[in-house]
DNA sequence: AAAAAAAGGGATGACACCATCCCTTTTTTG
DNA sequence: CAAAAAAGGGATGGTGTCATCCCTTTTTTT
C-alpha cells in the first residue's frame, strides 16, 4: 500500500494536496499534519514512500531562509527513503535549487499549481528524477463554477470557456474525451446538457458559450 | 442568484474557498480569478453579492502594507454593495482591524480554516457585523485519509479518531448524526463499514480505532 | 448479574451521476 | 449550394453512494 505524508498548515490547501496525491495513486493512505511536530512523530513511527513538504509552518519564520531549509532538512533526514516535494507560495529558483541540493525530487509554486499537474510532476520525478514548476500566472479569464451542474458537466463547461480562438468545438469534445476517457460524443452531450440547464435558469454565460 | 468572487492566485487555494462559498449557499454562481486585473474586470461588468480576497496577488509585493491595503481597498470600491471576506495566510489583528475600517466583513487566516469554518464565518457577518478568525494551530494529531473510502465512511473515521478521550462512541455517532443530518444508526453504520473495510485490507488503524 | 456499549455483519430502496446511442433542426463554413 | 458544425433534445442501462432497518455476538460498565 503505497503511503504518504503532507505536511502543510493551512488546512484547505492540505487537504486539497491530500487529495492530489490520491488522484495520483490507485490505491494509496495519505496522512496530513499540520506542525513539523505532528510530521515528526509519524515519520518516527511509520514508513512513508512520498511526502509533500511546505516549509512555512507554523512556529518558523517564513522570511528566514534558515527555517525553510532547516524544516525540509529534519523531514528528510526522518524519512530518507521517500521522495520529497516542496511546495510553497514564496517559490523561487535560487530556494529551489538549495532544497535540490539536499534531497528534494521536486519544488513547486502555488501559484498556478492546478489539480492535475501533481501527476505530471510525479511522471517528471521519475524520469527525469527532478521536476521543477515555478508558480507563473495563467488566466486570463475568470473560472466559472455553477451549484446546478455535476461535475461532468462543470468540466464541459470550464474547457469549452477556456477554448482558444479559431478552435472548433470538435476539436474541444476529442481533448475533453481524451482526458476524461470518455467518448467524444458523451462529451458533447455534457457541454450540451450544462449549457441547456444553464439557459433554462437565465444564466448569464461566459464568454465564448 | 446568489453570486460570488473569490480572488485568490493559489489555484488549489482559491477552487477550495470557491468550494467552501457553493457549499454555503445552495444555489449561486462562484467565480475564481487569479489576478487583481481580472478580479477588476469582472467587478465592472457584473453584480457581486460575496468576494473574497487574498491581498497577496502576484504584481504586489506581499509584505507591503501598502500594496495588501491597495488590493482590498480597490475591489471594495468597485463592489461596494457585496459583502467582503478577507482571506490571508499572514494574518495578525493589526491588519484585520485595518481592513474592518475600510469595509471588510471578516478576515481569516489560512491556517485553521477549515471546511464548514466559512459557513459559520457567514452566520456571525449577518449576526454580528464582522468575523475574525486568526490563524490557529488546531490539530494534535494527523488526518488519515483513505482511497478505498466512500467520504461518508471516510468522514466517520475522521470524527471517531478525534474523539477526545472519555467521549462515547455512542456520542460521536449521535454528533456525527447532527452534523450530517441523519440518523445516528446510520453514521454507526458508516463507521463500522469504514473499520472493516480497512481491516480487511490489512490498514494499521489511525490511534484509537 | 444485569445493562449498556461496542463489534460485526446482511439486505434494502432511492437517487444521482456516468456513459452511451439515438434523433431533428438550425447555423456556419467551404 | 453542399457539407460540416453546432444547437437542442429523448431514452437507456449501469453503478456507487446514501440512508435506513434489521440481526447476532462479544466486551465493557455499573
């Protein structure tokens, strides 16, 4: 049973890794602690194979660079077998390449770090044995999100809204059904369904339908 | 229609708030923007009832009081009908009573918020006037999370592994009956599901079953 | 010893979402 | 104009979770 561990503070963006670990892993335990405290005793007592790492917790000044490595340092030490990711919202390449030095497979921005790219970073540890994603704007437009649709149906919703201009719908519903694995037809018959429910509630839509 | 902003750069951070606010109100629209200039743009064009703001955006310098107060300050006056939460991970009371006086409704800090913390924030707005919630350290011992449970079972463990000691479990499942609103018979239910199924797979139980 | 709490399970209907396949009409594009 | 794309809808079975009610046996309290 593969096992992890994150250590993050601020209790929505922990659960919200806690759950991009499990996106990422079939069959998986993932533990969240919100001290260095916490983080330790487990480590002492139990074996873990990843563990994400925020080195801004609480009782550590977060300006000191002093603290963040000595943070990141102490959890390494505690679980040497583990792959470890740092993830932060102060992110910087200099700070990166420090906790590279020290053990680190992995060193991600908040900023722009969206449900999904925990995959990708993990496929990137274990071919490149580094990855590296430094937080960088992205939007342009706002995100959508309406109570009366599924999440089906949201996510038909949000690709279409973010389509580029001159691409076809078509093209949208293959993209959509390829990451989704799905059938392009049930895609559109998604995009369909949340555009009817959302003009039957006079909805004003976002840009682009 | 209830509708909401939430301006927040961290994308996990800020779909987490946009969840929190959609499940405060059963049915609105939420957006998510990721900059002030977006943020900006939507407030121009469309009516807002809630917004909430994290005043570190990408552009500002996020240890300037200045550039934090200027964040604030301009969405508050582009909406100046909606209700307006502020939302920082580095909170401390000075700052909240600033932004109190330029017309926020609550300030909370990252740290301790947790799901269902933004409900309660909205009660004590419309009771009181105005929400504080700094930043705490809350937990003693770590969240376990398990893939092979449904979030009902998985919510039953959560609450019977903080059970403080001396409590019943009779007492958690008529606790957990209340805050799920349903029968206490079911969430025992639920729990003793939970327990089996992670026997059966060999899990070393979280302490205290 | 009696009573309460806990452990362990089986069976049930309701319901929402997923995924698919089908159909027609209107609009846009080449 | 002809062809492709888009809009708009109806019907379907499968599946997982939710929520409930029922049962027995073991352990712990009182």
């Amino acid at each position: 049973m593969f096992r992890a561990l994150v250590v993050e503070d601020q209790t929505l963006m922990r659960l919200a890794l806690m759950n991009e670990v499990q996106a990422s892993f079939e069959k998986c335990v993932v533990l969240g602690a919100e001290t260095l405290t916490i983080a330790t005793a487990e480590l002492q007592n139990n074996h873990f194979d990843l563990v994400v790492i925020d080195p801004g917790l609480p009782g550590f000044d977060p300006t000191s660079q002093g603290d963040r490595v000595a943070v990141v340092d102490k959890i390494i030490e505690a679980s040497p077998s583990a792959i470890h990711i740092v993830v932060t919202g102060s992110d910087n390449r200099c700070e990166a390449d420090g906790f590279r030095q020290i053990g680190a497979a992995a060193y991600l921005g908040k900023t722009g770090l969206a449900p999904g790219v925990f995959s990708d970073v993990l496929d990137d540890i274990s071919t490149k044995g580094f990855a590296l994603r430094l937080s960088r704007v992205v939007m342009t437009k706002p995100d959508y999100r309406f109570s009366v649709l599924t999440p089906r149906e949201q996510e038909a919703i949000d690709m279409m809204a973010h389509r580029a201009p001159g691409v076809k719908r078509k093209e949208i519903f293959s993209l959509m059904a390829d990451r989704l694995a799905i059938d392009a037809n049930s895609a559109e018959k998604y995009y369909k369904q949340a555009r009817a429910k959302l003009m039957r509630q006079g909805h004003p839509l976002p840009h682009g339908l």
